[in-house]
C-alpha cells in the first residue's frame, strides 16, 4: 500500500538520524538496510515511532511509497551507491526520484545525474553536514542535480534542515545548482573544514609549547573566545575536548591521544580540484599534508632523535600571546574562507553549476561542522555584493582582517623562531601577502621558463607574446 512520503535506504547512525528526523517533523518514511538485523534492530530502539514502517528488500520500499516516489540514500560513497541504483532503478518508473545523501565524489553525482536522466529518473546529489546530531536535529542541507526534482524534495529538506537567522527560522538548505553542484559545495565545506581544524590544532600547539598552557588553561581560553568574534562550533568543541579527562590515567584526554589525524578524502578532493582549476587554496591544502605527516608517527619519532633545529621558544608574554593567538586565528580563518569560495566561483564557472555564493554561505550558519557566526558577515558580504570575487575584498574583511595581521605576524614568527610547524597559519599569511602584492617574483619564473623551454613570456610595457633569445 503506498503510504509514505520517502523510503531512507542506509541504516549507519547518520541514515537512522535522518530517518527520525523526517518522521518527527511529520513525514512517513518506509526504511530500508541490506542487511535485515539492522533494519530490525533499528526498529526495535525508535519503537512505535509515528511515521517509521520497515521494509526488507528494494521492491517492498518501492511499494510503500506514493509518486513520484523518493528515494533517500544514505550509504557508503563509491561504487555501493552505484550498486544501490542498480537495485531500486528496475522498480520505478519515469519521473521518480532517488537522492543520494552521503560524501559523493561530485564527479560521480555529474555522471550518475546524466545516466539516470537518460531513464527518467531524477536523480539528486546532496550534501548533509552536521554530523551525528545534527542529522537527528536538524543539518545544513546543500541539493544540488536534476532541477525538476528540487520542488519534490524541497519541504522536506526545509522541514529537517538547522534553522538560523535572528528569530531561528530561516531554514539551512538552498538548491546550490546543477549536475554535481550540492556535493561539490558539500566537499569544499569539506576542505575549509580541515583548514578550520587545522589553524585551531596549530594555535593549540602554539599556546602549549610556546606559552606553556596546560590543556584546562585552554580549554579556558578558548571558551572565552567563543563568546566573541570566533564562535564557532569548531572553538565550542574545542573547549570541550580540552577539558576532558581520563578516567584511566587523571589525565586530560587531549594529553593521551595518539597524534596522528584520519582522512576520509574529501579535503584531498578539495585539494585535487584547486589544483585541476588553478585556484590557490594552500591553507586547506596546508591541512590536507598536515595530516599526512602527522600520519608518519614512527617516522617522527626517529627524526626527532637525530635531526637538528629544535630550539627553545622565545620569551613571551602569555596574555599577550593570548592576545595575539585569538586575532590571528580569526585572521587566518578568514583567508582559508576566502580561498574556498574562491575555489567555488571558479568550479562554478567552470562546470556551469548556477551556483549563488551567498546561499551556499547562508545555509551553513548552522547545522554544518564549519557553523560560526562570521558566516552572517560573509552572507551579507556576498548580498552586497554578488560579484564579489574574493571575500578579502570585501569591507568588513578588509578592515577586519587588517587590523588583526600584526598579531597573525607575530604569532607566526613565534611559532617558526620556536621550531613549532604552523603551516596552516603560515600559509594563510603567505595568501594574504601574495594576494595584496602588485608584483610578484613570478616574472623571473617566467623569464626561466623561457630560457629553457622557450615557453614565451607576457611584457608590462607593451601587448603580446615575447620569446628573447636568452
């Protein structure tokens, strides 16, 4: 009998949390897991859930629902997406739509929104961010694929979605644009994420080695900061981390985590498309590598033992290290955001997405991992100014950030006179300075590029292409 709105297919936590979601704001949905003792299990934990009926194969998910009828996926990226669409595509029927929820390459999302138009299917790749709670709560949604079937999906992605804005109802979820556009605004949140998490590990390194604060005397710290301009969740749950002890050991539980970082891969997606469209990205780049190094744990400990350079911080002045730590943070963090909606006015060019800049700022003011409240100032710098082509330029950044780069200079000399690796701090600096330079040494690259490839040159003083007989 067709008696739900949307059928979920991918029972993890993020699908289940989903699923309780939709039902509390009063959609019925049919769910479905390949494996039958999850589907059964998960049913047994939301108990009588209004709203919630299981199903246990493709075609009885199918046959619950009404048309056109919707299809949440909720599975592993990759090629167990495509074998998902291989199970439901022969059950339905042309002008259905099926919804693919996880972490998909937006390569992917472009091919399989094209093979299943072809079919008549209608097909969306969207980008859920938030998390664990914030899939039961209320996420940042970003859709994006087949426009037609926006209108179908739209009051029920507005019904789940985190709400923001001064009275806490404006909804965080926005149609970003054609083809892969919802998954490629999904992974470049992705990759200002790791730049985010990066620059906070960075001054968190900085204040301990350099200023000599224990992880409680942070923990401090940045709740304090998360009362002012950098509040954040990222800052929130920093403070949280820090504050946390062991049960085992007494210790903070910072203090006995092994230092090396995971990846799932979409910061190195991030990466991997910057590099592929020219656009300098090098903080989030910088967070990609960082990771990797801190990977080689056993390799690190090795060199430490014999390979020169350490050295002793210099003297400082704890509060004013503070100081200069919570200005240079939120400088550097707004040049990593800079780069990353530089990365999407490019793509957006590039790949034809229709993709509205402000929006994509304005659906992650809540819900999504990179939520802060600076995320209002560069909406409204993005509604001022549509064109706007790099947030550095916008007034309230250019002022902002100007008066705090004394302090991001001197944070980072602190950090490189100490020996302590700031590359993430260090590369935004480096962006900054690159970026407000009238001239750049770039020409010498030239000039050797010509020499020893004749690969021709540019002049000031006059138009066309020039080779010199070197």
């Amino acid at each position: 009998m067709s008696t739900c709105d949307i059928a979920l297919v991918g029972l993890a936590v993020m699908g289940q949390n989903l699923a309780l979601n939709m039902a509390s704001r009063g959609f019925s949905a049919a769910v479905f897991n390949r494996t039958e003792s999850t589907t059964r299990e998960f049913m047994d934990r939301a108990g009588n859930k209004a709203g919630l009926k299981a199903a246990f194969s493709p075609a009885e998910a199918v046959g619950m629902l009404s048309s056109p009828r919707k299809i949440f996926l909720m599975v592993k990226a990759g090629s167990p997406v495509d074998q998902v669409i291989d199970e439901f595509v022969p059950l339905l029927s042309p002008g259905d739509i099926l919804v693919d929820g996880g972490n998909s390459h937006f390569p992917d999302t472009v091919r399989r929104t094209r093979e299943l138009a072809a079919k008549g299917i209608r097909y969306l790749g969207v980008g859920v961010s938030g998390g664990e709670e914030g899939a039961l709560h209320g996420p940042s949604i970003m859709p994006g694929g087949e426009p037609e079937a926006w209108p179908f999906m739209e009051p029920i992605l507005t019904a789940i979605s985190a709400k923001a804005g001064p009275g806490g109802d404006e909804p965080c979820v926005a149609w970003m644009g054609n083809g892969g556009a919802g998954h490629y605004v999904k992974m470049v949140h992705n990759g200002i994420e790791y730049g985010d998490m990066q620059l906070i590990a960075e001054v968190y390194d900085i204040l301990g080695r350099a200023g000599g604060l224990d992880a409680a005397a942070q923990a401090r710290v940045f709740s304090e900061w998360n009362k002012g301009p950098l509040a954040s969740y990222l800052v929130e749950i920093t403070a949280q981390a820090l504050s946390r002890i062991d049960e085992e050991t007494s210790k903070p539980l910072v203090d006995v985590i092994l230092d090396a970082a995971g990846q799932k891969g979409t910061g190195r997606w991030t990466a991997e498309s910057a590099l592929e469209l020219g656009i300098p990205i090098p903080t989030l780049t910088s967070a990609v590598e960082a990771r990797g190094l801190s990977s080689l744990k056993e390799q690190r400990v090795r060199a430490s033992r014999i390979l020169q350079g350490g050295c002793e911080p210099p003297a400082v002045n704890v509060a004013d290290l503070v100081r200069d730590a919570e200005q240079a943070l939120y400088a550097a963090k707004v040049c990593s955001y800079a780069q990353g909606f530089a990365l999407l006015a490019e793509a957006d060019k590039v790949y034809g997405f229709g993709l509205d800049l402000g929006q994509a700022a304005k659906v992650w003011r809540a819900g999504c991992i990179i939520r802060a409240d600076f995320l209002d100032d560069v909406t409204a710098a993005f509604k001022a100014d549509p064109a706007l082509e790099n947030l550095l330029e916008a007034p309230v950044f250019t002022n902002e950030v100007g008066r705090r780069l004394p302090a991001l200079r001197r944070l980072a000399g602190v950090a490189i006179a100490s020996g302590i690796p700031a590359p993430a701090l260090c590369a935004s600096l480096a962006y900054y300075d690159g970026f407000r330079s009238e001239h750049l040494p770039a020409n010498l690259i030239q000039a050797q590029r010509d020499l020893f490839g004749a690969h021709t040159f540019k002049r000031l003083d006059k138009e066309g292409v020039f080779h010199a007989q070197w």
